[in-house]
C-alpha cells in the first residue's frame, strides 16, 4: 500500500484526556464573501490555528465547520474570541459542544 500512495504517513494516536484536553467543540463558519481570495486567506489563517484539530468546506449555509478542542471553557471562549472571530472573511460563528465522541478515528471501510 505504500508503494501504490494509499497510505499516506503514520502518526501516533495521543489522548486529549490524557493531555489535559477536555473541552471540544464544533463551530460553524458563516462566510461574508465566497471570492477566491477570501476563500484563500480564510483556508491559510484556520489552519495555522493549532486547536483546529479538522475544518471542512461545506456546501451551502454554513460554509465551514470546524473541530476544536481546548484545555477547557474559558480558554475556548478565549480561543472564539480572540482568534476564531477575527480570521478573514468571517461573517458569524456559532458552535456546539461535543458530548461525547461515539466513533473517532475509525478505519477506513476497506
């Protein structure tokens, strides 16, 4: 699988548990403006956010949905409102808690 470029890299799993990372939250991005520039600085800025564990590009409204996760309530707040809320082309945000994750890092259904 190597050779033919199905497998891609090998990482450790870690647990956030483990590491003091218990708080996890999915936010929803609402963008101003699709342009290509926007849509480029949005891409570049979220993911040099190091608590943005996954963002996807969405069809329609929202247009992105990001996975995040924090040490806990108050540095997630700081997290929304300090570096979330400020990336580019931002329009709105909203978000969701996770309670509690049922499949995760699953393999692939081969």
């Amino acid at each position: 699988m190597e050779h033919s470029g199905a497998i891609s890299g090998y990482r450790a799993h870690l647990d956030a548990h483990a590491l003091g990372l218990t708080f996890e939250a999915l936010v929803f991005v609402t963008m101003r403006a699709a342009d290509r520039d926007t849509v480029d600085a949005f891409e570049a800025a979220v993911a040099a956010v190091p608590h943005v564990l996954q963002a996807q590009r969405l069809f329609g409204d929202p247009n992105y949905l990001l996975r995040v996760i924090t040490h806990d309530l108050p540095a997630f707040q700081r997290l929304y409102d300090d570096r979330l809320a400020t990336l580019p082309g931002v329009q709105r945000l909203s978000s969701t808690l996770v309670m509690k994750s049922v499949v995760e890092n699953r393999p692939l259904p081969l």
